[in-house]
C-alpha cells in the first residue's frame, strides 16, 4: 500500500513538472487592459514632452505615431473601464493631461492558420541599401497580429530615439520599444531584451514571421539587442540613445554575427 502510494506522489510530480514546462514558453505574456490615450499632436516634440512628465510622475508613458501622422501618448493596464477613466480623471484634476480616450482590451490571442496566408519570404539575401517593398496590410476582416504588430513597428520608423524607460534620465531601449509596440497590439510582454528571450515559442532564421522578435548578443545568455521583424529579413529596432527609430538587416554584418534567434508571442 505504502509503495503504491508513493509511486502515485512520484507520478503526480512528474505530471505536474511536465505540464508546467509546457506552460512555461508564454510565461510572463498576457493580455493587456484598458490604458489612457492622451493627446493629438503634430509634432513629436510636444508627444514627448508629455510622456517626460509623465515619467516624472512614475507613469509608464510612450508615445507613438498614428496611421494618421498625429503623435499621441499613452499609458496604463487597467482591470476596468472604470479604473482607467478614475486614474484619467485624477490625471485631469492634476492639471497633467487634458482630454482622453480609454482605449479597450484588444482581442489578441488568435489561431494563426486562419489568417490569409502570405507567399514565402524570398528576398532574404537582398542587400541593405535595396529599398523595401511596401509590406501588405491585413486583409479587411482578419486578425494576424503578426502582421498588426509589424506595421505598427513600422510606423515609428523616423521618430526620434528620445524617449523614457523606466526613468527619464536612462531613456527608452531596445526593449521598451518593442514592449511598447505590443502594448499598442494589446499585448503586455516582459519588461528587458533577456526576460523577452526567455518567453515565447523559439523561431529559427527561416521560419521568421511579420512581428516575430529577433534577438541579438554575445551568446544567448547575453542578450543585449532586440528588434521586431517587419519581413524580407529585415527589423525595426531602436539602435541606441539619440537615433532615430530605424529599419536594419539581419545580413549586415554586426547582426548576422549576433543573431540569437526569434521569439513567437503571437
């Protein structure tokens, strides 16, 4: 009796170590809540001044550019509608934002194979000054959020590389770029480039997809670089402090050589 029992506990262990290695890949991803939107502004000077006060505050704050050309700032991971628009409103008594729009949780998590498939990449090994074909919108009715998420990382290209991170004086890195193109798809993923590449299903080279992430470091125990791809081997990514957001090849050389491969979150 006692052998059969402890053979069951031995059993139930190993089940439950299995079932959380499965689980583990998308740790750490989740769905994003309600957040605040702030702002119509034509030039990316007055987005960024805002999201500068807004740090000071302690208020995880990026801002973007619209499909419109219009900067906005936005920030927050509320439960509710209604905790968004008390944290709003508190904001407006402040005299720190003015008008507002609580943007909703977004549908995210969907099945891939129903979206409209693509052809195949095959412009891998075209050299980096060679313009960039226009990559095609979703079609109208789908939900590919790969794709969601590599046209907005494409919007950004050009805007100048000034913004907070976690304080306002270290600025914005690589991570808090992507992160905050996620956020934007309603997606929350983990905060640096190394707990990025620890989350995710494993993407090699040629298996990458529009809006995967592609990593680069030393090894895979020093990430230090990440981007998001945007197809036809290329990524966007924010290269370093005072740059603007730009567009890079995985053929160059510096990222050929640290590439460490991609993470699919999506």
């Amino acid at each position: 009796m006692l052998k059969r029992l402890i053979y069951l506990l031995v059993f139930v262990v190993i089940s439950l170590t299995t079932a959380i290695g499965c689980a583990a890949p998308h740790a750490g991803i989740s769905r994003l809540g309600y957040a605040i939107q702030v702002g119509a502004f034509s030039e990316v000077k007055n987005a960024e001044r805002l999201t500068a006060q807004l740090q000071i505050r302690g208020i995880e704050a990026f801002y973007f550019k619209k499909e419109s050309g219009i900067y906005a700032v936005r920030f927050g991971d509320f439960p509710s509608k209604d905790a968004a628009r008390k944290e709003a409103r508190k904001l407006v008594s402040d005299g720190l934002i003015g008008a507002f729009f609580i943007a909703p949780p977004q549908d995210v998590f969907v099945k891939r194979e129903a979206v409209v498939k693509r052809e195949p990449e095959a412009s891998l090994g075209r050299s980096p000054e060679e313009p960039r074909k226009k990559r095609p919108e979703p079609a109208k009715g789908t939900r590919d959020m790969g794709q969601i998420a590599a046209r907005t990382a494409e919007r950004f290209v050009g805007i100048p590389y000034r913004w907070g991170g976690d304080t306002v004086v270290d600025g914005m890195d690589c991570s808090g770029f992507v992160r905050a193109v996620y956020n934007l798809c309603g997606v929350n993923i983990p905060r640096t480039s190394r707990e990025q590449f620890r989350v995710g299903d494993s993407v090699g080279r040629e298996e990458l997809r529009d809006g995967d992430l592609v990593f680069f470091g030393a090894s895979s125990e020093s990430i230090n670089h990440v981007g998001i791809y945007v197809g036809d081997g290329k990524f966007v990514h924010a290269p370093r402090r005072g740059d603007d957001i730009k567009v890079s090849s995985l053929d160059e050389s510096y990222f050929a050589k640290k590439f460490m491969g991609g993470r699919r979150y999506l």
